[in-house]
C-alpha cells in the first residue's frame, strides 16, 4: 500500500492509501499521482513532475489607519478596500493588531 493524491487542474484535492491493484479512481478531471515519501497533502499544487506546498499570504486588516486583524490568506487576489476596511499584504513582516498604517508601512502604536 502506498500514498496517492488525487490531483485535479494542479491541486491536489485528497491523499489516499492504495495497493495500485484494487479498482479505484476519484472520478473524471482526476489524475492519480503516487506521492509516498513525499509531505504532499489536501491544497498542495503539482506541477506535473513534483509537489509544491500551498502559498500562504499574511494580511492586514487596517481600519482608518489601525491594524485591527492579522490572518493567513490563500493567496486568492484580494480586494484591496472593502467597506471601511483596507486588505494590506504583510507577509514576512511583523505586525500585530493596534499597530498604524500609514498607507506605505507599518509601525507600532506609540
């Protein structure tokens, strides 16, 4: 028994054990990859030869120049204003809640 994913347009959409010899296909748009000894999971990308973990972003949410929240994003585009809230990318930077914004970079609260 070894580990394969089901990939569908690049994704892998689940990980299953399976002895290569059973009947089994996860449906129609799937390829089946063997990914055993690989970390490859759920969300991963396979570029035809090897796997690539999925690209998490970090983003800011400011509110009238004020970091109210700080969370990891899939990578999808943001909007860049949504009501009063602006979508600011952080990613490798340090920012907590309560820190300005000044509309370049960021800074702690004084």
């Amino acid at each position: 028994m070894k580990h394969f994913a089901a990939v569908k347009k690049g994704v892998v959409m689940n990980i299953a054990l399976w002895d290569s010899k059973a009947d089994w296909h996860p449906g129609d748009d799937f390829e089946v990859v063997e990914c055993e000894g690989t970390n490859a999971g759920i969300g991963w990308t396979f570029d035809g030869t090897r796997f690539h973990p999925p690209v998490t972003v970090e983003v800011a949410e400011v509110v009238d120049g004020i970091v109210v929240d700080v969370h990891g994003h899939d990578g999808k585009p943001l909007p860049r204003v949504s009501g009063a809230i602006t979508y600011v990318e952080c990613t490798g930077q340090q920012v907590s809640p309560g820190w300005t914004y000044n509309g370049s970079k960021f800074a702690p609260k004084e």
